[in-house]
C-alpha cells in the first residue's frame, strides 16, 4: 500500500504522540522525584518485528538501545495478550542496571500475534547492589545491583508476584520502586490502547504502511545528509579522564568512512574494557552512534530504525565502546556514551565544519546519596544528572546550565528534593565564565550544593573534571569540573568518581564543566 506525503505526516506525529502521552502517563503516576520531576524516563513504540518507529522526545541515551531491550524480550519469551516483560540486563539490551526496561504486546482483537509493541525504560533510583543508589565505585557488574534478564512482571494482566517480590527484595527502598513500576505498567497501557484506536480509526493497512513507509523516509533523509558531505574518512580522539580505579586517560578513537549516501563508524582503536564501571556496552555505543548522526541532518528525520539503515557500525568486542560480561557498565551509560558523542562529533566537524558544534560540558556529573531518614523514618535514595554547559557553534553561543546529548532530563527542583530528602540546597547557580573562549563562547556550568542532615552515603560519578571540553575552529576549551567535601570551615577536593560517607552538617559541591569555545 503507498501512503502519500499528508497521511505520512499525520501518521508520524499521530505516532508520536502515543509516545509522548506514555511519557505524561508515566511522570504523573510515578513515586520518585527521580521520574516524576526529572522526567528519567523514555517511550517509544514499536512495530511486529520489534522495530521502532516511534519515540518520544525523551532521553537519547535510551531510545536508541531500547529496540535491543525489545528484540531480547521477542526472542527470549512468548509473550501473549496481557502479558508485559521486564529487563535491566546491560548485555540483553540494557543501558545499565538502574535503567529498567518494560515491552507489552499489542493484540488486535483474537489474532496470537502481536501487532506492535509498545515499551518504556525508566531509571529506578535505587536497585541494589553495594552503595545506595546502585551507581558506586563498582569492578564487575554483580556489585551494581539486581541484574534482571527477560521475564514476565506481568502475566495474563496479573503482576506476577513472584517476580515483583524477588524484584523489591533487592532495593532499599521498595514502596518506592513499586510504585515507579506500576507508573510504567501503566503507561503502556495507556500506549497499547492508543495504537488501537489508532488502528480502529485509520485502518490497520494504512498504519501498518505506515510503520514501514516511515523507516524508509528515515533512511533516506538520513542517506541524503550523508551526500551532503564531502566524501573521506574522518578520525578523531578523546579520552576519559580515568575508571576510578587508577587507569586513565582512557582513550576513545573513531574513523567515520563517508561514501555517497553510507557511512561506517568504527571505534577500532579505542582502548580496552576496565576495571572501573566506565565501559560502555555495544546498545550504549549504538545510541550514541544513532544520536549523532541523527543530528547531522538538516532537517527532522523521524527518530526510527531506519535511520541506521545506511551506517554501518563496527564497534570491536572487550573495548571500552562494547565490553564484555561481566563489566560493570553504570559509568558507561551516562559518562562514556557522553564521551563518544565528543569523538564522533569531532571527527565529523572536519566534514560539516559550520555545523558541528564544539564539545559540551562531557559529562552527567551523577550525585547519588542514600542513607535513613530518621525524620520520616524510612531508607532514601536520591539521584540526579546536573546539567553543563553547551558547546559554541559557528554564529551560536553555547547554552548554559543545561543537559546536553545523551542526557535530556530536568533538575529536581530545590522545593522538591528538599520536601521529599533529609537534605537542603545551600547553593544552586551558574558557574560564571566557565564556557570557553571564543567568536562564539561555550556555555556556563553549574554550581549546586547539597547539605546532608542525616549519616548518609554519597556516590560521585563524574568526567571532564581532568581533561577540558574541547574547543573548535580556534575556540577555548570550557572549564574542567570539580567536586568538593565542605566539612565545617574545610574544603577537601574529591576525585571525579568516588564513594564516601557525610555525616550530618557535611555538604557536597558540584562544579560541573563549562562548554567549549568556537572560532578564535
């Protein structure tokens, strides 16, 4: 069946849409601050095979992994009406353990197959493992937390006990991780019944022309800016500052091959998986390849699987950008991920210089702190992603105090996380003068500070803080992050990843990096 230009319109944004009132769903029912004031969370749809073709503008980082979250749960269990399958597993599609995976099946009236899918990955701010908040110093993946591989939480429109059981066994803070949980079931409730009317209202031929039609035109958009280019390979290098453990810099290397309307990414080169938790799987380097290039193009390319039909992806196995089991992999998603969106970007401001802008503030700067809340008498689990600075581009000054590429969430408002934690916010502002230099200046970081008003535990996961956002065209690098224990009149400098016990009064200070400069 062709499908004309209007209706394919129509039928992207009507897809679109599903996807985005998953996401209203989710972060109005949803428990943690985390979900529901961060919006930590991504949804996406997807047709019979587990392919997308729809997603909502939620987090990069998840929606270009989630369609192998999907494809593991097709392949690994029968999942038929009533039934929704839940996975974290970092090596089954997973970005990390936190990161929490759910695929419904959508069923038109008695047929056994599915039509589509629908599915939904949020971050759960506490799962385990041997730090509150399961983002600790960690050496292989058993130490961050429950490691889920695909099953049934839910099981002919039942929640399987015996699964929600074992799951809130493993977290310090269960009311809490039932209740982000049941938000996301019910999400893709309401996501399954909108593709039926959906279908009911168009026709099922037209939507599923459609599904198809639109992996096509992403494909070509996507071909079309790869022509735009001037043909070559392209290389460059960034590095990780370290691991935590004593290895670093760590080195990220890429060679984009242009030819016509393809392109071949390959990280051949780039150093080998570490000890510490900053590897990154092959999902984590496939979303990151997914976004870049999806930010290449001039125009809006439907964010779908066939954006990836003409690029090529050769990410080596037991590297740091497709580790192997058992790796510990929390550093990988919201560190490294950022870290090759640098290099990929760096080597592709050599083919489109006008275009590409310089780096951005590098990293999530990752806060986690957990402990007991004698005030409310009950565990906690806090975390947060503090937003950077953005890189300057040709004509355009960097954002400042925003989160940038792979990450696309919100802050906790102050008013929020003080209501909810044993915690106050005794600083939140922007780090003046931290963007670099030049025609066109990076954008400014952050400063937040956190008073601790019970013992607690602090997790610090943090990048740029040795090596500096780089500049382009002549422009500055942005300023490197820095992360401080104020302990009554003494300021102590704390490692960009650490894990360290407060007692009452103590505070913690993120300074988190500036964007870089461009042009001279």
């Amino acid at each position: 069946m062709k499908i004309d230009p209007i209706t394919l319109a129509v039928m992207n944004n009507r897809l679109a849409a599903i996807a985005e009132e998953m996401g209203v769903v989710l972060g109005q029912t949803a428990y943690s601050p985390n979900i529901k004031e961060r919006h930590d969370f991504s949804c996406a749809i997807f047709d019979a095979r587990g392919e997308l073709v729809a997603q909502a503008a939620h987090i990069p980082v998840h929606l270009g992994s989630t369609p192998l979250s999907v494809r593991a749960a097709i392949e690994r269990l029968d999942l038929g009406r009533g039934d929704i399958a839940a996975l974290n597993d970092p090596f089954a599609g997973g970005t990390h353990l936190p990161d929490l995976t759910l695929v419904a099946p959508i069923f038109i009236g008695n047929e056994r197959k599915p039509f589509g899918y629908a599915a939904n990955r949020a971050h759960h701010a506490d799962i385990g493992g041997i730090a509150p908040g399961s983002m600790a110093l960690a050496t292989e993946i058993y130490q961050e937390g429950f490691r889920l591989p695909p099953v049934k939480i839910v099981a002919a429109g039942e929640i399987a006990r015996d699964v929600m059981t074992l799951f809130l066994a493993n977290t310090r803070v269960g009311e809490e991780r039932e209740g982000d949980l049941r938000a996301q079931i019910a999400a893709l409730t309401v996501g399954s019944a909108r593709l039926l009317d959906l279908v009911k209202s168009s026709g099922r031929a037209t939507v599923e022309a459609a599904m198809d039609a639109l992996k096509s035109y992403a494909s070509r958009l996507m071909s079309a800016a790869l022509r735009e280019l001037k043909p070559g390979t392209y290389r460059a290098e960034d590095f990780l500052d370290d691991d935590g453990f004593g290895t670093g810099p760590i080195p990220i290397r890429v060679a984009i091959k242009i030819r016509g309307g393809d392109a071949l990414v390959d990280f051949t080169g780039s150093a080998s998986q570490v000890r510490g938790s900053v590897n990154a799987n092959y999902a984590i380097t496939l979303s990151a390849t997914f976004y870049a290039m999806k930010c290449l193009a001039s125009e809006a390319v439907p964010a779908n699987e066939g954006l990836m039909r003409p690029i090529k992806l050769i990410a080596p196995e037991g590297s740091i950008v497709n580790a192997l089991a058992p790796a510990a992999v929390a550093g990988g998603n919201v560190e490294t991920s950022q870290r090759i969106v640098d290099v990929l970007f760096r080597a592709l401001a050599k083919a489109a210089p006008a275009r590409i802008p310089a780096a951005s503030s590098g990293s999530m700067s990752n806060l986690t702190v957990g402990g007991f809340d004698r005030f409310r008498n009950r565990h906690f689990s806090y975390y947060e992603t503090i937003a950077g600075g953005a890189g300057a581009a040709k004509g355009l000054p960097g954002a400042s105090g925003i989160h940038t590429h792979m990450t696309n969430t919100l802050n906790t408002p102050i008013e929020a996380l003080e209501a909810y934690y044993p915690m106050r916010i005794t600083a939140y502002h922007l780090r003046r003068g931290s963007g670099g230099r030049g025609r066109a200046r990076g954008g400014d970081g952050l400063v937040r500070e956190l008073e601790c008003l019970v013992d607690s535990n602090v997790s610090v996961l943090t990048e740029r803080r040795k090596i500096a956002p780089y500049g382009l065209a002549g422009g500055g690098a942005g300023a490197k992050g820095r992360n401080v224990l104020v302990r009554g009149r003494n300021r102590k400098s704390l490692p960009g990843k650490t894990n360290i016990d407060l007692k009452p009064g103590d505070r913690i200070r993120i300074e988190t990096p500036g964007g870089g400069g461009w042009g001279r």
